[in-house]
C-alpha cells in the first residue's frame, strides 16, 4: 500500500501539484475560523461574524461553478493565479478595514468567496494527464480525499498559531499569502501549463447536462447535509458530556476515520464499475451514521465516531472517478467545481437544519440529521440509478505525450468531440 502511494507521489509533478492544491485551498478551508477570531478581535458579536462568514460561504459556493467554466475555456494559469490574487485581495481589505464601515467588509467577504480558485477540480483534471495508468489515477483521488482531511485538521491550528505569535489581522494575512503561493506552484508548473480542456458543445447548462452528474450531486447534497449536522450535533453533545473537548474529540475521531478509510481504499485496484461500487460506499456511510442516533457515553461515542468517519474518503474518492466519467466533455473542472459547491451548500444547510433539532428535541434528534442525510443520499443513488449507470462515453485513457512539449487532453476519452460540437461555438 505504502510503496503504490510513494510510486505515485515518485512520478513527475505529482506531489507538487498535490501540495500546490492543498496550500492554496487553505485560505478557504480556514476562512471561517480566520473570520471569526478577527471580527471578535475586533469587537464584533458572534452573530456578525457568522454573517461575514455565510457571504463568504455563499459567494464561493457561487463562485466555484463559474471559475470552473472559465478554467475548462481560458486554461488554468489564466484563471487560477488572477482570482487567488483577487480572493486574498479581498481579505487583506478586510484585514485593514476590520468591521467599519461594515459594507466595506461585506464586500471583502464577497470578493474573497466568490474569486477562490477551483484548485480542486483544477487538481483533479490534470491527474489523468499526469498518472500514466488508471488504477493511479484513483489512488490519487483516494489520496486527495485523504489529504482534504489532513488539511482541515492542520490548518485551523495554523491560524492559532498565527494569532498566537503575531495577531487575529496577521493570521489572515499569512493564511492567504500561503494560499497565492500555493496557487502560484501550480499554474507555473508544465501539467498545468499544457493541459487543455476537450472540445466542448455550446450549451448554457455546461456540466449540468449530465444525468448522472445531476443524480451524483443529489446524492452528495446530502451527504454535506450529514456533515454539517454531525458537527452541531457534536458540540451539544459536548456540552452534556464535559465541554468543548468532547466535540473535538469527536470530529478528530470522524477525520481519522475517513484518513484510515481513504488510504486503504486508495492502496488496492477495485474490480467493477465505480459507480455501483458507489451505491456500496454510500450504504455503508449511511449505516455508520446510524449508531450516533443512540448517543452513548463518550469513549464509545468517539470510537462511533470513527467508524463513521471510515468511508467518507472512500465514498469522495469513488465519487471523483464517477464526475470524471459522468462530466460532458469540455467540463471536468466545472463538473468537480460543482460537487464542491453542492458538499458545502449541503453542509451549510445540515448545520442550519441540526440547529433546531438540538433546540427543541435534544442531542439524539441531533444525530438522527445526519442519519436521515445518508438515508437520503443513498436513496437518490437508487432510485436514480439507471441515469448514473448510463456512462456517456468509453472511457478511454489518454494517450502519452507524443513528445515533450506536446500537450493530451484531458478528460477527451474518445479524442472527438460530443456529437452536435461546431467549432468556435463553445459554452
């Protein structure tokens, strides 16, 4: 398992690029702590700062599709490197400004969320350029998923750390100077540089088109939902049991889950189609939220924790594979932007939804959210199924680079285009 990961990481570009991804995704997978602490610092309630946060939330969750379209148009490097420049403008702003006047860093929010570059997707595109065979390929996603949990982990002890030696303004500068660098690494580097987007047909829906993407996005709609139920849930939990540590114990517990689930998953080949294969990730997601409903005492509910956590990675994981085979061609980016923006859209709506069920029925219905979310996510996969078994093209590997400086496309299985394709007509 170990040696398939280090070939992987050995093969040219690819621990760059996934480096590049992860440090230039931290400003987003920190904003809401960085936020939060510099609104406080600077006198603003809890309610402001949870304000500030959701524009920014929803900006991105805007911002993330659009990107996306461009990136699959203009390339990369022209798009990626302006809004990560754009994004941390707009929260040096806020850093400078601070609360008032408070338009001012509403508009900050606004900009930062709406121009964070689609460094997922991009990273995603450019693996089948870069990994010469398929089974790498979805090692590499397994490897992304496990990463995102890493990230999440690490980088709100980063922005404590920056506080804690300089200030709250500091931590949001740094944060995003870290994430344009990361950013930078990418775009410079050759993959990026050459990788085209396959023809693509005129149509205004772009990526949305697809059946089985739609039905892949129903599906991980909630399982964000679940997610950002588990975390409200965990906190009242906490609350009962001994205080704050409890609740982070709990979600560290859920990240080492999926960590472990993810390196496993992505350490061996896996026969049959993925997107059946899917369908049994998600069951087994959904059936690990279900035990929480029973909110035991705190060793066995971190180790129920766990077990729920194991098959998010895989489940993620799979679900890359299945947007790359489901995206019409031209897409991929957007394809993979949109189930970014789904994920947090759902998770957004699972916090908002857990809140009242702690409120008024306790911790147990608190759980039951995130159990009714898996239900539910397994439930479009199979009551949909036949538009995700439906597979739109072959899936063919992309052909080697002809000689060094020629580029492959990426994403173009059958290298034509989609039938109805005039040239110059793209969406």
């Amino acid at each position: 398992m170990a040696a398939g990961y280090g070939e992987l990481l050995r093969t040219p570009h690819a621990a760059r690029l996934l480096t590049g991804t992860l440090l230039g995704r931290l400003p987003n997978a920190t904003a809401a702590l960085a936020v939060l602490l510099f609104a406080r610092a600077e006198g603003g309630s809890y309610a402001l700062a949870g304000a500030l946060s959701a524009v920014y939330g929803a900006a991105n969750a805007v911002g993330q599709p659009l990107l996306g379209r461009a990136v699959d148009r203009l390339g990369q490097p022209r798009v990626m490197l302006p809004a990560a420049v754009a994004s941390a403008l707009g929260m040096v702003l806020f850093a400078v400004v601070g609360l008032e006047p408070l338009p001012v860093a509403y508009v900050a929010m606004l900009i930062a969320g709406l121009f964070t570059p689609p460094l997922e997707g991009g990273l995603r595109a450019l693996w089948p350029t870069v990994l010469r065979r398929e089974d790498q390929v979805h090692a590499a996603y397994a490897l992304d998923a496990v990463a995102q949990e890493v990230m999440f982990a690490v980088g709100p002890l980063l922005v404590t750390l920056s506080v804690a030696v300089w200030s709250e303004a500091a931590a949001l500068l740094v944060i995003n100077a870290v994430g344009v660098a990361g950013a930078l690494s990418v775009v410079v580097s050759r993959p990026s540089r050459q990788w085209r987007s396959a023809p693509r047909e005129a149509h205004w829906l772009g990526a949305l088109r697809s059946p089985g993407l739609l039905v892949l996005l129903g599906s991980f709609f909630f399982i964000g939902l679940a997610l950002g139920a588990i975390a409200v849930a965990a906190v009242a939990y906490a609350d009962e049991h001994g205080g704050g540590a409890v609740s982070s114990a709990l979600l560290s517990a859920l990240g080492v889950g999926a960590l472990v689930g993810g390196v496993v998953y992505g350490g061996r080949t896996w026969p049959g189609a993925p997107e059946r294969r899917l369908r049994l990730l998600v069951a087994a997601l959904a059936l690990g939220y279900l035990p929480l409903v029973l909110v035991p005492g705190v060793i066995a509910m971190t180790v129920l924790a766990g077990v729920a956590g194991v098959f998010l990675a895989p489940a993620l994981a799979c679900a890359f594979v299945v947007v790359d085979r489901h995206a019409p061609s031209g897409t991929v980016t957007e394809a993979f932007s949109w189930l970014v923006t789904t994920f947090v859209v759902g998770n957004a709506v699972g916090t908002a939804v857990a809140g009242p069920a702690v409120q008024f029925g306790g911790v147990a219905p608190g759980f039951a959210v995130p159990a009714a979310g898996g239900a539910a996510a397994l439930a479009v996969l199979l009551a949909a199924q036949r538009f995700l078994l439906d597979v739109p093209r072959p899936v063919v590997r992309p052909t080697a680079y002809r000689t060094p400086d020629e580029p492959r496309a990426e994403n173009d299985r059958n290298h034509a285009a989609e039938p109805g394709f005039r040239a110059r007509h793209q969406a």
